[in-house]
C-alpha cells in the first residue's frame, strides 16, 4: 500500500514546535547565514524598535516542512514542487519595516497543512501557522502564580495583546492566559 492512499481532501496534517529559545534562535542565525543578531540579541533588538528578540521569517517557515516528514520516509519519488508565503502585514517603526506577529522565545509554533485539491499525483495543501505565546498562569481570583516571558519583557501588553487574549482552565483551578495569533499562510504542492 502506498503511503498516500489515506490521503483525502480535507485531510490535516499537523506538527506542534513547543517552546522556542535563544539558542535555538543563534544556531539557526548561523548555519542560516542571517547572522543579524536581533534574532537572538535582546538588547540589539530592544535598540531596533523591537521588543525582544525574533525568529527570521524563513525560520517558521522550515517547520512546515516537518509537515510532510513521513513522505520523505516513505515515499521515494517524494518532490517539492512549489511552495509559496502569502505577505503578512507590515509595520512602519523607528525606521524600519516590521511583521506584525513575531515568533518570539517561550512561544509554540502550531503548522497545519489541509490538502485542498488532488490532480494526479499533484498533491495541493494550504498551510497555516499560529503561534501560541504564554503570558501568565492565574488562580481564580486574579493573582500571578507565574509569569512568563512574554509579560516579563513586554510581549504581552498593548492593544494587539488585548485583542488576542485567550485563557484556558488548567489543573488546580489555575488560569492560563495566553495569546493565539497567525504567523503565516500558505500553500505546498507536492508531487508524491
């Protein structure tokens, strides 16, 4: 049986990355060959008009492949045949051009594929990846029992933060507090 016969329009693939860190960030700012150093550097960040130290766009979008990694174990004839980033939104600050979500130390990198259409062997999935960004854990009358990074540094305050503000029940009647945003958008074509 061929490894692609469970695949169906509207089949998900998924790949949760838990917990980005800085030297995660510096390893791939060097074998990326971007060695700018407000990927893994806060206070050079900070200095850019930036909070805190980011993920390079082509970053995340590695991950993607992640997707797809039993293809490349099973299937021989497995081939890329286009894969394309739709533009996010761009902020004008301090002198620079911006994205508007960043992939920062602490977050989870959600990447979903859902196959959109079949032609052949010609396989079209459309990609999406959110972010998943701690901010603080609560009890139930309001109280930090423990802040992350994100409120630490200053990720999380701001209008874009209000906005996006999740919380979610975990154990012992404690509140996590969460921000849950889309990072990129997509698509991949592969030829199986």
């Amino acid at each position: 049986m061929r490894n692609n016969e469970y695949l169906k329009v509207g089949s998900k693939m998924e790949h949760i990355y838990n917990g980005l860190n800085r030297q995660d960030l510096k390893l791939y700012s060097q074998v990326g060959g971007d060695p700018n150093p407000i990927h893994y550097d806060d206070d050079i960040a900070q200095r850019e008009g930036l909070k805190g130290a980011n993920a390079q766009y082509i970053y995340p979008t590695g991950f993607i492949f992640n997707l797809f990694k039993k293809f490349f174990n099973y299937s021989r004839s497995f081939r890329v045949l286009e894969l394309g980033i739709y533009q996010q939104e761009l902020i004008y600050s301090n002198k620079h051009l911006f994205y508007s979500s960043y992939w920062r130390c602490g977050d989870s990198l959600y990447s979903k594929a859902t196959l959109s259409k079949i032609e052949g062997n010609n396989y079209y999935f459309d990609i999406i990846q959110t972010l998943f960004r701690p901010i603080k854990v609560t009890d139930n009358e309001g109280i930090i029992i423990k802040r992350f990074e994100a409120l630490k540094k200053g990720y999380g305050d701001g209008k874009d933060f209000e906005k996006d503000l999740k919380t979610r029940m975990i154990s012992g009647n404690r509140i996590l507090h969460y921000n849950e945003r889309i990072l990129l958008t997509g698509y991949i074509i592969i030829k199986i």
